[in-house]
C-alpha cells in the first residue's frame, strides 16, 4: 500500500536568513510547516551557531539540492586570537589559550594573503563527514579523534573588514569553494599568527547565484499569507541558468519524458537544461553523435512553480 503524502505539493526554492541558535534542519521544518509542503530539503547545513543564507528546497526542487551542494560561498566571520576550543568555535570548550604577538595591519594582511587560492585543509573533527561510516562529530562528542584526510579548497577572496588588535579580534569576508571549513581556516590562520584562534561570529552572506538580500526572515514568513508566501517560491530551474537551454517540440518533449534518446541539432553537451513548449523538463546530455538523452526529470506542469 503506497505511503500517504502528509502536506500539499510545493516546488521552488526558499531563501532563509537563518537565526542564530538552531539547527538548519529545525530552520527547515519550520519553513515547511508554513508552507504546509510534503517534501523538502536544504543546501549545504549552516551551525548553530552561524546566521544567514540558507536556501532550502521544496518538493521537485529537491533534485537540484545535490547541485547547490556544489555552489561557491561567501562568509562573514570574526575570529578571536588566542582560545581555542574543541569545537572550534565559542561554543565548545576551551581547550587551549596562548598570548597573542604584537599585531599591526600589514602583518595581518601578509598573513591573509597565504591563505588566497588553493590550499590543503584538514577538516574538523566537528563536522558531518564520516569516518567509517560513523560521523566525525559523534565521534568527537565520545571523545575521540581519528586522523582526516587533508582537502584542497579554494579562498578566492580574503578581506579584513574590521581588527581590534588589543583584544585579538578579526572579522574578514571569505569568499570560498565548497567544502571549506571556516572554522579550520580560523584555526589555521591563528597558528599563523602565532597563536590559535576560534570562531565568534559566522554569517553566510552568499551561496552560488544567490545573496543575502535575497533571504527572508522566519519572523518575515510568517507574517505572510498564502499568496505571498506563492511568491516567494523560486523557481527551481533558477539555479540552473548557467547550464546552455534546448527548447522542445511537443512531440519530442513527450519522447523525452519516456525516457527516450531523440536527436537535436545542438552541439554535444556535458548536461543542458530542458523546455517542452509549456514547462521546463529537467536535465539532458548531448553526447557526440547529437542525441539528447534525458538525465534528471522534473515532474512539474506548466502552472507549477
């Protein structure tokens, strides 16, 4: 017997401005419950402890969270010199305390600029990745540490926004590839320093094609109504706009939704974006003999969202 569906069918995106304090999955099931949506999803977990963008993926939409997860990042972080904890930010235990060398802006901005491009991180032991098909967090709340493979990211941008030097406090704007642990560069960057450092304050201020200024509010949501909460939806193709689109006939939009190969005049295509005359389709591959065949479909009509 085929499970019941609890909740209305809901495809787009929301763009949250998650508060501080709750975890992105509380963030999410709180936006659904709103919505009333029977499935749903996020981009890439933000800590507790972290604010701001965090889109999350509603019905159909849930398909292209997988491709988000790929997305650059930008961040917002102040750093404070000299503690360093478990955690690797203000909420763990304070493992550690060493005085801070004397500090100046170009010192500080020299050792900013070792830490532009390419770069080797060892992710924390506070985080989702696994380790024998157990996550390292649980791990490290058993009190246990296991050695991690070092991961080459990349730091596409290191700004200083504001430095009190007397306390030992940074705050920089990150621009990032996915996967980077700022926690860990906060970590690395203090030991640089001289020192060791941990994370006061983490606001995501950007995530692919989407900005903060974009982000809503739980409080702004829910001060909505039905229809504008409609409007807020994005439609779940948005993120995609960077793929090349191929525009269908009705019969070959039918063809492709069987699953079958049909030949295009487009050249080959290591993944497009797909329209029939009424909806977006989903995903396709160009292979070099000029068919399209179907990879990821979306099961929207024409006045889908």
């Amino acid at each position: 017997m085929a499970k019941r569906k609890s909740g209305r069918d809901v495809h787009g995106i929301v763009l949250l401005d998650k508060r501080l304090g709750v975890s992105s999955n509380q963030a999410l099931q709180e936006v659904k419950r709103l919505f009333n949506a029977n499935k749903a999803g996020h981009t890439g977990a933000l800590d507790p402890l972290a604010t701001g963008l965090l889109p999350l993926c509603f019905g159909e939409a849930t398909k292209v969270s997988a491709l988000m997860l790929d997305d650059d990042k930008r961040y917002l972080v102040t750093i404070q010199l000299g503690v360093m904890t478990d955690t690797g930010d203000s909420e763990g235990k304070v493992i550690a305390e060493m005085p801070v060398p004397p500090l100046d802006k170009r010192r500080l901005l020299e050792c900013l600029t070792e830490f532009v491009g390419e770069i080797e991180q060892v992710p924390p032991m506070y985080s989702a990745l696994k380790y024998q098909g157990q996550k390292l967090y649980e791990l490290a709340r058993a009190g246990k540490t296991v050695e991690r493979q070092a991961r080459r990211i990349k730091i596409y941008q290191l700004q200083l926004v504001a430095a009190d030097f007397e306390r030992g406090s940074l705050t920089l704007d990150v621009s990032c590839s996915k996967g980077t642990y700022i926690r860990s560069l906060a970590e690395d960057i203090g030991h640089r320093l001289g020192s060791c450092a941990s994370v006061t304050m983490l606001r995501r201020t950007a995530a692919g094609m989407f900005d903060i200024g974009q982000a809503h509010t739980l409080e702004g949501l829910q001060a909505m109504d039905s229809e504008q909460l409609q409007q807020v939806l994005i439609a779940l193709d948005q993120p995609l706009l960077g793929m090349p689109e191929i525009a269908l006939s009705a019969e070959q939009a039918e063809r492709v939704r069987q699953g079958q190969r049909i030949r295009v005049a487009e050249a080959a295509a290591e993944r497009v974006r797909i329209y029939s005359p009424e909806c977006f389709l989903g995903l396709g591959e160009i292979s070099m003999d000029g068919k399209l065949a179907p990879k990821k479909l979306f099961h929207l009509d024409s006045q889908a969202v």
